[in-house]
C-alpha cells in the first residue's frame, strides 16, 4: 500500500460521526473531597466574558507502582463571578487538550481517551456541553490526535489533529462542523505536527501552525476551511504560540532549543496576514528575572499591548507591540494559558492555581482550586463510577 493511499485510509477514518441523539453522557460524580486532587493539574480555559469561564483539569493518578494511569479524567470547573469562586462539576472520561466556549452555556472540549495506547492510537472524543459545563454529551469521535478546538458561533467550528501511520508518515486534518456538532465534515490540513494551533477571525479566515522537523509550518484559508495557503515562516525552533487578534495583524513566538542554556524566544510581527514576518526581536525582561523559559501563551489585546506566559512560571507585559517586556507576577509553578477580556480583565492559568486581574495587571488575586465547593445541582456520591 503506497503512502497516498496509506493517508486515504487515515483520512477515511479520522471521524466517526455520533449524532446528539445518541450520545452518552460521560459526567460522574464525585465525593467532596475530592474535587481537586493532588494528582490532578489544570489544563485549560475559557472566559467568555468578565463574569463566566469554565476551567479542566486533567487527573491522571499513579497506581500502585508508581506507574501513571493508563486512563485519565478531565475534572471541570465554572465560574459565574470572574473566578473568585468555583464549582466542580463532576469527572468526564478524557484527558483533556483544549476546550472553546462561545457563550455562558455552549462549549466545547477536546481529548484522548487513554493515555498510554502502546502500538494502538488513542481514540479522540468531541465532547459538547450546552448547560454551562454541568453536563457533556459525546458528539463525536475521531481516530487521530486532537491538539486544539476553534468555535466562532454556537453552530461553527473547527477542530484539528494529525493521524499517522507511521512515525515518519503523518497527515494533518481539519473537522468543522456547521450544525452545531450534527455533522462534520473532514479534510486535509497542509500543516502537521503533534501540537497544531487554530486561530480564527469570524467563519472565514483562519490560521493553522505547528513545528514539523524544526521549523515552523503555517497555513491560512479566507473561505471558511474549504482551502488552505501554506505561508513561510522565519521560525526554526522547538515550539510556536500564535495570536491573530486581526484578520489583517498576527503575532508569533518561535521558542528556541530547550535543551540550549539561554535559548532565545523570538517574537514576529505580521500586517498581512501570515503572508511576511517582521522581526520584533528576543522576549526578554529586565534583570532579576532569569532566563525565560518556553513561552506557552500570548494575548495582544491591541496593537500595542500584549501578554505572555512562560512553562517557567513568569507573566509578563509589552506596551511598545513586543519590544521591551517587564514581568508582572512570578507564579512559582508553571503557566499554561493567559486570556484577557478587554484590556483590564484577564487570567493566567497555572497549573495548579489561576490568577485574575481587574486593573490591567496591575495587581494579581490568586484562587486555589482546592477551595471549589460542589455543584449544588450535582449531589455527591461516595465514589466515582464508570
């Protein structure tokens, strides 16, 4: 069987359709002492607005052997008041990667179910929440590796991953879905890569990036997915954050060697789209701070004013479009995720806390999931059940 026809099959498979009708939910309840478990580190976000935002852990305990569980649990938790306080809202059967909400009630989470599949591929699972994150539903299922879910509307979206049939012979694809998750459509992606981004700007344009044998591979459609540019990049490096907070303006982080002492993170400028990069220069801040580590997020809230956080911990902030950087909060654990509603409401996630400011960064609270308090809607029970 020739590689063509190898990716056909990959392809052919990628998605199993499970119509809403008859999906099953995988929530579970959980005892109260156990909302946030040791073993348990967050994962992901997604604020909607100052006030809703629903965050997953991923809880994948050690057995006995000191050997990491074959199966992992997302565990889920809602905020109605920016993240002051928190409901857990039971376990899903996933390890999680990415979840996209697009109001207070509609979401969407993406993930593997099973974490060490040996020779076998992890099936992937579309779950959809459509009560605030209280309840999923299965919507579908696909053979490759989910890496990131992109929602524009209740009814669109996008969902990417790459299938391989060998360790040298992989495929990106792309899901969308224009019915709310009733059907999806599969094609292939120009971009390949175990962590593929999204970023999108309204049902039309959008972007995909990962890293393949070193250097930084992107791609762009205008016409919803349909059609796909692959676009050059400058970046050569171990691992790519971008942000097209613009359909015309884009930023892009190409972090260096990690096995290199003081590897450089570079920071890229574009005002066409993806078609050319200008370079803005290394991310770096002032004395006292340290080497920066892998930048793992950015977020320009405007042309002038951008965030990032680093796997070593720090956030910081540029109000000159990513020339001079000064750090903001030091979280003494490392950060996953930032996202800013406006440019005074925002979060960064770590990976056991997240932090909340309301005046532009100037000041950081910290909530501690081990202070979630149970859903009151979900009673508890005295175990976890399958």
């Amino acid at each position: 069987m020739n590689r063509i026809a190898r990716r056909a099959i990959v392809l052919s498979v990628f998605l199993v359709v499970v119509l809403s009708g008859c999906a099953r939910s995988t929530s579970q309840s959980v005892a109260s002492g156990e909302l946030f478990p040791t073993s348990a580190h967050l994962v992901g976000m997604s604020f909607v607005d100052p006030n809703h935002g629903v965050i997953v852990a991923a809880d994948c305990p050690t057995g006995a052997n000191g050997q990491a569980s074959a199966v992992c649990r997302t565990i889920p938790f809602t905020t109605s008041n920016g993240g002051q306080s928190w409901l857990a809202e039971g376990r899903i059967l996933l390890s999680p990667r990415a979840l996209q909400f697009v109001d207070a009630q509609n979401g969407w989470l993406i993930g593997s179910i099973g974490e060490q599949c040996g020779k076998d591929i992890c099936p992937n699972a579309v779950m959809q929440t459509t009560d605030g994150g209280k309840s999923w539903v299965r919507a579908a299922m696909a053979s490759a590796a989910l890496s990131d879910v992109r929602f524009v509307s209740t009814m669109n979206g996008w969902a990417v991953g790459q299938g391989c049939v060998s360790a040298t012979d992989c495929s990106g694809s792309l899901v969308s879905t224009i019915s709310g998750g009733q059907i999806w459509n599969n094609q292939p992606l120009p971009v390949t890569g175990p962590r593929i981004q999204l970023a999108r700007i309204g049902t039309a344009d959008g972007w995909a990036a990962a890293i393949s044998r070193g250097q930084a591979v992107l791609a762009r459609t205008t016409d919803g997915g349909r059609t796909w540019e692959r676009l050059t990049t400058p970046c050569r490096g171990s691992s790519v954050t971008i942000d097209f907070p613009a359909a015309g303006e884009g930023w892009l982080v190409c972090n260096g060697d990690q096995s290199t002492p003081k590897s450089s993170h570079v920071l890229y400028h574009s005002k066409d789209a993806g078609t050319s990069w200008q370079t803005v220069g290394p991310i770096q801040v002032g004395s006292g701070t340290g080497p920066l580590s892998a930048i793992a997020a950015i977020d320009f809230v405007s042309p002038q004013v951008g965030w990032a956080v680093d796997s070593g911990g720090h956030l910081i902030r540029s109000d000159d479009a990513g020339q001079n950087w000064t750090e903001r909060l030091n979280a003494g654990e490392p950060l996953v995720g930032v996202q800013f509603i406006g440019e005074t409401t925002g979060w960064a996630l770590g990976t056991r806390h997240l932090w909340r400011t309301v005046d532009a960064g100037q000041t950081w609270n910290r909530a501690s999931l081990s202070d979630a308090t149970l859903d009151p809607q979900k009673p508890a029970a005295p175990g976890m059940s399958e």
